[in-house]
C-alpha cells in the first residue's frame, strides 16, 4: 500500500487567511448630536467645554468613527475637535460612518502585510471565516499581492479559484 502524501502541505503555497490578522476590538460611534445645543446647533464655547469635561477613557481600546446623526450644520473643525480627544485612546477613528472606519481598518491590516512574504510563490486568500470580512478587504488585497506573487487564488487550498498567474518572461 502506498503512503498518502499531503501535497498542499509540502508546496511553498501560502494560505493567507484574513481572520487570523483583523482586529476583533470593539467598533462605536462617537455622535455630535449629543454635543449640540437642543440638539441643532454647535456652540463653540460650550462644545469645546463639553469635550474637555468628557469621560474619553470609555473609548479606550476601541476603533471610533466619528458622527453626527441628525442634519444639522458642524463645522469640519468640530470633526478635528473630537479627533484630538480620542487620538491618545483609542486604536484608530475615522470622520465617517462604520462602513468607513472598516475600510480603514481594512487598510492598516493590508498595509502591515509584508509582501517579501508572499514574493514568487502562489497565495491562497482563504474564503470561509467567522469573522465577516469586508468585500473591500478583497480588493486590497488583489492591490497589494498581485505585483508580486507569482499566482493568486481563492478558496481553500484544496479547492481554489485561479485569480491571476504572472506571466512567463
């Protein structure tokens, strides 16, 4: 009988697996709204009083993104305002909705990514997580690994989508 022999295992083909990098930390919004005098209007004297007495050690830890949930007129200094609080505590912000602060998040996990780790050899990006990844993690990748693999794939290492093969020189 012959011996199984494990191919995957012994190719130099990497399995890069997006859950294994993306951070699990909490993700809140920081709204305006609560800052605004009857909830409309921006007071400046009162506004920067209000944040300079604000408890920001709730944000700690965290990745904020920053908002105002009602329509009311903020000047973009107001944003810059908050910004400069909570830079010292949390893990990152952005000015924008959820959605946004995932793109930045997904943006500093594809941006710490070596790609001499990846140079000449043929990647898998793994497609089944329990962590729901945004489709726009896809794309950065594509962005960042295309120039120097040498094959990109989707899927599993045993069954895999072919994406893209550098040409032969």
């Amino acid at each position: 009988m012959s011996e199984i022999i494990n191919r995957v295992a012994q190719s130099s083909l990497v399995s890069l697996n997006l859950e294994e990098f993306y951070p699990k930390e909490e993700r809140v919004l920081f709204d305006l709204q609560d800052f605004l005098f009857q909830g409309l209007v921006l007071r400046e004297k009162d506004f920067r009083q209000s944040l300079k007495e604000y408890d920001w050690e709730k944000y700690r830890g965290k990745w904020v993104a920053i908002y105002c949930s009602v329509d009311a007129i903020i000047p973009t200094w107001a944003y810059m305002l908050v910004a400069t609080y909570l830079q010292p505590v949390v893990l990152g912000f952005v000015v924008g909705d959820l959605e946004s602060l995932e793109q930045l998040i997904v943006d500093r996990v594809v941006d710490s990514l070596e790609q001499e780790n990846f140079k000449d050899r043929p990647v898998v990006v793994k497609g089944c997580s329990s962590v729901e990844i945004p489709f726009y993690a896809y794309g950065k990748l594509v962005e960042k690994l295309q120039p120097v693999v040498k094959s990109l794939m989707f899927g599993e290492p045993c069954s895999t989508v072919p994406l893209f093969k550098k040409p032969k020189n």
